[in-house]
C-alpha cells in the first residue's frame, strides 16, 4: 500500500507531501475497584497523508490531510489525492518548504515487554494502601509499543520505535455525609511504581481533607504556592511564549537577547529542550515533521535566546535548525521548600480547572482543595478561587530548587507566586 500511495503521489502533480504511517500493538485494562471487568489486545494502524500545494504563483502555500486506508483502492487513492489537492488550494500561507533529512543521533532504548509492564502497573494498583474512608473506585491501564514511520517528499525516511503508558485512576474519599472523587492521569513510557505510589497516596489525603474544608477567606491578595500538573500548566507558559508561531502571530512580543520581564527580583526562568528524559513518553530522535530533536536552552536565567516549533513557523523567522519540543525542563529556583513555606500563605492543590492563558498571561482557577497557612496554623479550605498574571507576577515569582518529573516534564517542585488574589466563598466578603 505504502508504495502504491507514493507512486500516485509522485504523478500527481502536488508540490510536496508528508506521510505519517503509525503502528500501535498494546493491552488494556478496566478495573472496578479491584475487580478486572475487562480487558482487550489493540493492534491498529493510522497512516495520514498531508498534501502541499503552492498557488498564488508560487507565492503561498496550502496543506490539507486526510486519513488514508490500507484496503483502499488504486482509484479510491487516486480520488483521494485529487480531493486533498483542491483543498489545499483553498489555503493562502506564506510559502514555505518541508524539512530536509537531516541525521539525528541515535536513541539507544531499553528492552521493553508489554506483558512485564502491564504487570508492573498491575501490581502497583493492588499494592496501593486503602483505608476504610479512601480507596481506588477504578482504574484503566494502557500499555503499548508504537512504531512511527515518517515518509517526505523531501527525501525523509525514518522510523521510530517506542513504549506509552497510560493510567488513570479515581480516588475516592468518604464521610457518613459525603463522597467525593479525585480523577489522576499519568502518562510515561513503562511504569514509573514509586513516582504513581507517592501521588495516588498523597491524593487520598488531599481527598480525606477535600471532605473537611470550609469556605475560603476572601483573602484578597495571598501568595500562593503551586505543585504537582498546576506547577506544569504555569512552566508551560514560558515554552508557549517561546514557540515561533506564538512570535509570528505576535502572540509572543518576547525579543532574543531581551529579558522576558523588566525589574526580575527573585528566581529567573532557564529553559530547555531535553532529547531524553527519564522514562518519558515523549524520548524521540525526530519530531512529528522529521526535524532532529536536540538539547536547547531557549530561555538562559530569564533572558530569551531562541525559538523552537514547526518547521512552517520556524521558516517564517528564518529558523534553520528548529524543531517541535518533546521533553522540556524549567530548571529549578534558589529556594529550599522550608524558605518557601515561611510567613502566611495559600497552597493551592486542586481546582476545578486550572489554566494559564499564553496570549495575556492570565491564569485563573476554581478552588476544590487548598490550605491557608496562617501563623503555623493550617486549614483546608474549598470554594473560590485563585487568579493573577504572569506577566506580572513572574518578578517576584520563587522556585524550589528541587525538581520533579512529570510525565515529559522536569519542573521545580514547587512555585510560589506572591499577591494572587483570592476570591473568598465564605459569607464575609
């Protein structure tokens, strides 16, 4: 089939094409509290074609993509094509090329069994510690191996082969009035038992508390520290600020060589690209377009260096070597965990939603669970919520210098962010 669709590509008359043939062998699991109900074996395959056509003269450039089927016809290919071509002639973007191959250093990788990680998580699920009050409801445990082969008109041919895991687990936590429930998602290459053991411990707590809060002070304005997937939402806005369709679209009005904030009082941002990180999903020789994976810094203690992203993007700013990051790292601050739980402040664990808008800054989110620390005496409290802007607050913003993985990132342990305001649920206003 494979070279079928490359033949009727190459007389067809489209300007370039890109081919991304994705194989995934796994097993998954369903559990009800440690019940298996069921289970299955997956073996599938997607291959997706994406079409080029430049119109306008030479002068632009369209794409459009479609699904492609491995019992599909000559002729059904042929009409295929043709479709893909029209709509890509639609599409009016500054011209641009695909990515040229290039040789990316090699990633050794471990012997990986399906049958020996999914055992592992397994395992790991019925060893968690319950009490009567808090325990697993369900969990689905996803195991595969997935094998990428990327084909360009350009001369690119390469092929990858990798583990993805994926657990997601609920917590549940209960009273004789109430009960609650606490959904986790972890994402790896195989089982990572200590890192999933340690959260799914620590979140039955945050659930026995959950169960025991009051309404959140209107505290006005608090430092806040963030840990755990709030602390990445918070990293990742440094790596969107700093991917060149952010900068082309002047979505980003960050400068090379130009702090990303004046009048930086307090830990500055490092950021990196990391090819390999340990036991990431995401360890890759090669972007999703072909380009090599390399270690990077893109910010240098809160001064902007350079852009990664899409070789669309990264060719409008006339990036040569530039690539879609995988695994990435904010290298950790200057303070201890005790430095950055001094004084009276909010530790905010979980909220309904958590975000962080690239564009403006902003991020904003509902409380579910959070502890105000106040003179040494802590209480867990609900309702509310935390918001602020990065823009601002990045100034004065602390890091802990020490850091934990979470799935593909490598992050401080904990942030805090001075002067968040906290809109109280509680009746005094």
């Amino acid at each position: 089939m494979m070279e079928k669709l490359i033949r009727l590509l190459n007389e067809s008359g489209v300007d370039a094409w890109r081919i991304h043939d994705l194989k995934t062998e796994g097993t998954e699991y369903y559990f009800i509290r440690h019940c298996l109900d069921q289970n299955r074996i997956k073996n599938t395959r997607h291959v997706t074609l994406s079409v080029f056509m430049k119109n306008d003269e030479g002068a632009s450039i369209g794409s459009a993509n479609a699904e492609i089927y491995p019992d599909e016809s000559e002729e059904a290919l042929k009409e295929k094509i043709n479709e893909l071509k029209q709509r890509a002639l639609l599409v009016h973007n500054p011209v641009y090329s695909l990515n040229k191959p290039k040789k990316a250093e090699e990633i050794v990788r471990k012997p990986f069994s399906l049958r020996k990680t999914a055992s592992d998580f397994i395992t790991l699920f019925n060893g968690i510690e319950e009490t009567e009050t808090e325990d697993l409801n369900s969990a689905e445990i996803f195991v595969s191996e997935k094998t990428e082969r990327l084909i360009t008109s350009e001369g690119i041919d390469i092929t990858e082969t990798y583990p993805f895991s994926m657990m997601e687990a609920v917590v549940n936590a209960r009273n004789k009035d109430h009960e609650i429930e606490l959904y986790r998602m972890y994402r790896s290459g195989t089982c990572d038992q200590k890192a999933i053991r340690d959260d799914l411990t620590r979140t039955m707590q945050y659930g026995k508390d959950r169960l025991n809060t009051v309404n959140t002070p209107a505290l006005k304005s608090c430092p806040v520290i963030f840990s755990g997937a709030n602390a990445v939402t918070l990293c990742r806005y440094f790596l969107e600020k700093t991917d060149a369709a952010a900068v082309y679209r002047k979505m980003s009005t960050w400068k090379t060589g130009e702090p990303y904030s004046e009048n930086l009082k307090a830990d500055k941002v490092t950021l990196k690209s990391l090819r390999l990180l340990d036991n990431s999903f995401a360890n890759r020789a090669y972007d999703s377009e072909g380009a090599p994976v390399r270690e990077v810094t893109f910010i240098d203690e809160g001064v902007v260096k350079s852009w990664h992203g899409s070789r669309q993007f990264s060719s409008y700013l006339n990036l040569e070597d530039s690539f879609i990051v995988s695994n990435f790292e904010v290298s950790g601050g200057t303070h201890t965990e005790d430095e950055l739980r001094s004084g009276n402040y909010l530790e905010a664990v979980e909220f309904s939603d958590f975000q962080t808008d690239s564009l403006t800054g902003d991020f904003y989110g509902e409380i579910r669970l959070a502890y105000v620390h106040d003179h040494g005496t802590v209480t867990p409290v609900s309702g509310g919520s935390v918001s602020g802007n990065l823009n601002e607050l990045v100034q004065d913003m602390k890091m802990s210098s020490a850091l934990r993985q979470i799935g593909n990132a490598r992050i401080p342990e904990y942030i805090r962010l001075e002067n968040c305001t906290i809109s109280g649920s509680g009746e005094e206003e």
